[in-house]
C-alpha cells in the first residue's frame, strides 16, 4: 500500500522560490553585469588610447608602425674610439682600469633612457667599440664623444654670440684696465684690454675647434660659448671641478612648499668637498644679484669641454650641496643636461678613429625562424585550450589576441619615447610570456569548473571561481615581475631585453585578465547557452560529473555524496556491467516523504 504525500515544515524550498531572495539575487546580477561592461568599456579606451597616440606619432614621421630592432636583428653602426686623457694626466698611457670606467659610463649614456641594446667593449685594449642599432643621430655621438673636463666658472659679463663690428668696438684708450690684483674669481680686475678685445671679436654663431675649447687654462679667465641660447660669456677662473658632482637627476620643479611649478628642473648633489667650495661661491653670487640684480656676475656658468651648456643666476645661498638649476627648459632638454652632468666627469676624451655600416648578426632569417617559433606556440596553445575547454577555449583565443595587441602597441610606443629596441633575446621573452598568460586563463577556468563540480550554478561559479583565481594569477604574476625585475638589474646586454619583455608581458597579462577575461566571463555566464551548461561550452555540468546542491524531489545533496571514482573509471565500471555504487545515495526506505509512492514500496508489493 502506498503512503500519502505530505509536506512537512523542515523541507527545504526549491532554488529561486520563496519570498525575499529573488530582488537582491537580480541587484547582484545587475551590479555584475554593469561591473564587467565598465572593464570592457576601460579596456577599449586604453587600447584606443595607445592607438590614437602611435597613429599620431606615425603620421607625424616621429615613429613606426612597429618596434624599434635592436643591433642583431637589424644592424646599425660601428664606431672605434681611440680615449686620451686630458688635463693633468695629459699624455700619459690609458690604463686597463681608466677605459674599464668609460665604457661603463658610454653604456650608461648610450642606455640612460632605457635598453638601447647598444654592445659597448674595449679592443686591444687600447680602444673602446660601440656598435649601436641604426644610425646614430649628431646628439649621440657627441655625447660619446665628450670628455670628462666639466668645470664651474663664475660669470664676469655677456654679449650676443656674434663678432662686435669695428665701428662698435671699444676704442683703445677706453678698455677696461686692471685697478687691482682679483679678490676672487668674480673679481672684474681678472679683465685686461687684450682679453676683452678678444671677447668682442670672438664668433659663437660658428663652432670652436676642439683645440680652443682644449686651450682653456683653469687658473685664468675665459671666453667661451654656449651655442643652445647664443650667448657669449667672458668667465673667471675654475671655482669647482666637474669631478665634484655626485649626483644629477632632472623633473618637475617646485617651490619652497613643495607646489609644483610646472617646468623641467635638473637638480645636482656635490661630494663633501665640492659643497663647501658651492657654499662659498653661492654666497658670493646671490650677494652680487641682491645688490645689483641685473648684474651678469650673479651667474655661473658650467663649462663640458670648454662650451658653456648653462650658465644659470645664483637664487639662494646653498649650503647643503643640494643645487637645483631651472628655466625653460623642455623635458628632454632637462634630461639631456642631467645626463652631462651627471657622466661629465668621464677622465678621457675620445676621437673616432673608424666607422661602419654593420649587417644585422642575426639577421631576417633568425628573426623569421623566432615568429614561426611564437607562432607554433600559440597554435599549440590555442589547440589545447579548444580541446580542453571546447567553446570556452574561444576566451582564451581571444585574451590572448587582446595581450597581444597590448604588448604590440607598449613595445612600438617605448621604442619611440625610451628608445626601447627589441632584441633576439626580447622576442623569447615574448615567447614565453605566451604560455604564462594561457595559465592564467587556465588557474581561472579550472576554478571555475571546481565551484560547478561543487554544484554551484554557473553564474555562480563564475564568481566564486574568480574569487579564488585572482589571488593565484595575482601571486604568481608577482613572482614573474619579481624574477624580471631582479634579471634586468643583475643581467647586462640582451639579456636585459628578455628580462624587460618578460615582466612587460606580466603586466599586460594582469590588464588582460582583470579588464578583459574575467568580465568576457560574467557576460558569457549570463547567456542561455553557457549560463545554461551547453553540451560544447565548456561548463556542461554533466560532462565534469557535478552534483548539483538541489536534486530535486525535495532533497539536498550531502556531503561526501559521489562516488568517489573519476569519469574514466565510472565508464570503464560501466562498461563491465558493474552497478554504481554511491554510498552518499540514500536508500529506498530513506526516502523523504516528498518521493513518489513506487519508491515506498517494498519488493514484494511491487512484485
């Protein structure tokens, strides 16, 4: 005999019945879906953004289309240095230690915005070789070629850069005359009638010879110029040595409140010895300006290689050692000057003995072989996501075009601002990065799959797998920043393209999967196809053998409910004929009271 169906109090109501729980269900989808279209609509405006600005750069001839090639795919030129010492040690022989100095600051000058991929040696071990990708433009090459003689002069008057005609010209008897022995450097008694003769004949329009700029003795008064403004100065003896700077950086000034004042700044830290020296000359200076503020001695000038490259006015007294030089100076201007100064005191000067157009050392062939290489990669890569996650591999595709395209576009843009050029080296990099970025879409999916194995549905599942994916991708892409960031400081060379791609491409991968993936997700999860567990989609519940929390009849799943077998072996039991055994399954007697009247039913009623 059959019972009669009741409903007790204790029975749980099926999922999505029941008061209360349906209006903040819809708030927390509608929160969702909003939340991943934002990401979407944030990752478009970046990519448009990057794009917009290489377009311009492009159409303006300020950039390519594509990367900057570094030396051993592209080839470029090959200059010999012979090094000299100068000043005191003029003459003598270059020692191994001296040229080991240079070619460490070249390098420094040559990459000081970035990986230039420049090879820098010593030859012979008399000569220094630089080899650097293209050609290099008339900046670089004099900034390799400058030689440490960097020196502070106080300024004793100015003049525009051209000759005084003769009609204009001070007569004889009206020359300024010594009236005593100099007080100091600043003293206007160091001007005698032949040097001021001198000043106003001299042209700065055209460029003084090496040999001139080399004459300058650093006890007695000069006439130099500074070709960048046009100015002709007429300048005291040497008051600090280049060698006394420790540090120089450039960046946006500010004033005594830390307010920005919107300009470039080259800011300079002297050694101990050199600051006492700055101290007094400050002192000096800025007493002059306060009592005759357009006095030109208020200024002093500093002199590489004998040519001024500023000659800024004395604002305060500086007794920290801590100079800060300001004007209109543009961005790359303040770093050009920074650099001077900070690598100024280089002990030798160079003369390029030879140059030569190089071929690339690796050339078209290798460079073909390294794309068809990253190529084979993403197909495997692209093949086992489809194999593994069937339609769903189709996120993975395209995350991986998205980074792609992302690292695409910051490589051409940092080749063009940093001057950043990828190398062999840099194209593994790129290579490897592909498999790290699929196993961040991997650590997610499986994740994903794990809540739907727990029987969570699959919006769900996409939530709470996130949840638990963001800190392993998070985690583990630290470590590859933390790994790219220790190689490129210890690495030298192309090495340190490898170094730069792999933690560029870590970054891109994190942008990926925050703005793109995981938000592509959300969306697809909401969908009637693979919300609803589709047979290709990926995330059929079925096909991952998942238990779902509500089984219907008025029953809960238990914990510990399954098996315990895998998929293969469930269809190898299967297909020996060997009944399933579930020990979580309740028995027929255990039935709850909301289960049809046949299961009630002992074997010989139903007999």
């Amino acid at each position: 005999m059959a019972l009669t169906t009741r409903k007790t109090s204790g029975a749980p109501p099926a999922p999505g019945r029941g008061g209360g729980s349906t209006a903040p269900a819809r708030s927390g989808v509608r929160a969702a879906l909003s939340g991943a279209r934002r990401s979407l609509i944030g990752l478009l405006v970046l990519l448009a953004l990057l794009g917009g600005l290489l377009a311009w750069g492009a159409g303006t001839d300020r950039t390519g289309w594509g990367p900057k090639l570094a030396l051993d795919l592209e080839g470029g030129t090959q200059m010999i240095l012979s090094p000299s010492l100068q000043g005191e040690e003029a003459g003598q022989e270059v020692t191994p230690e001296q040229l080991d100095q240079a070619v460490e600051i070249i390098r420094q000058r040559v990459d000081g915005s970035g990986v230039a991929e420049a090879e820098i040696a010593t030859q012979s071990g008399s000569t220094i070789v630089v080899s650097m990708p293209g050609v290099p433009s008339a900046e670089t090459r004099e900034l390799i070629q400058t030689s440490a003689q960097m020196n502070f002069r106080p300024v004793l008057t100015t003049a525009a850069a051209e000759p005084v005609p003769e009609d204009q010209r001070v007569p004889e008897d009206e020359l300024p005359e010594p009236a005593a022995e100099p007080a100091d450097s600043s003293d206007p008694n160091w001007i005698t009638p032949e040097l001021y003769r001198q000043f106003e004949e001299t042209d700065c329009t055209a460029p003084q010879s090496p040999e001139e700029r080399e004459a300058q003795d650093a006890d007695a008064p000069v006439v130099a110029c500074e070709p960048e403004t046009g100015t002709k100065y007429l300048l005291g003896p040497v008051e600090i040595q280049g060698t006394g700077i420790e540090d120089a950086s450039y960046g946006t000034a500010q004033n005594s409140q830390g307010v920005s004042l919107n300009q470039f700044a080259v800011n300079l830290q002297f050694g101990p010895d050199a600051t006492e020296r700055f101290r007094q000359l400050s002192e000096r200076l800025y007493g002059i300006g306060q009592s005759t503020p357009e006095d030109p001695r208020s200024q002093f000038a500093i002199l590489l290689d004998g040519q001024v490259v500023s000659a800024p006015q004395m604002n305060a007294v500086i007794s920290d050692g801590q100079a800060q030089i300001t004007g209109s100076f543009t961005e790359e201007q303040a770093r050009f000057l920074a650099e001077q100064l900070k690598y100024g005191a280089l002990p030798m000067s160079f003369q390029i003995q030879s140059e030569q157009q190089i071929s690339a050392t690796l050339g078209a062939d290798q460079l073909r072989m390294g794309i068809i290489a990253g190529i084979i990669g993403l197909v495997l890569v692209c093949v086992y996501s489809l194999l593994q996650y069937r339609l769903l591999g189709l996120v993975t595709i395209s995350s991986l075009v998205v980074a792609g395209v992302l690292t695409w576009l910051a490589i051409t843009l940092l080749g063009w601002s940093a001057n950043y050029r990828l190398s062999l080296a840099g194209v593994a990099g790129l290579i490897v990065a592909i498999g790290q970025t699929a196993d961040s879409f991997i650590v997610y999916f499986e994740r994903i799959r794990d809540e739907i194995r727990s029987g969570r549905s699959i919006p769900a599942a996409v939530d709470h797998g996130w949840r638990r994916a963001r800190q392993t991708v998070l985690a583990s892409k630290a470590v590859n920043l933390l790994a790219a960031v220790v190689l490129y400081f210890v690495a030298v060379g192309n090495v340190r393209g490898f170094a730069f791609t792999l933690g560029l491409t870590a970054i891109a991968d994190l942008l990926v999967v925050f703005l793109f993936t995981h938000p592509v997700m959300v969306l697809l999860a909401r969908t009637r196809y693979f919300g609803g567990g589709g047979r290709h989609s990926g995330l059929n519940p079925e096909a991952l053998d998942a238990v779902p929390l509500y089984r219907g009849a008025g029953r809960l799943r238990e914990p510990g409910t399954g098996d315990g077998l895998t998929i293969a072996e469930r269809r190898r039991r299967a297909a020996e004929g060997v009944p399933p055994d579930r020990p979580g399954e309740p028995a027929p007697q255990d039935a709850p009271v909301g289960a049809s009247s046949s299961s009630a039913r002992t074997p010989e009623e139903n007999a």
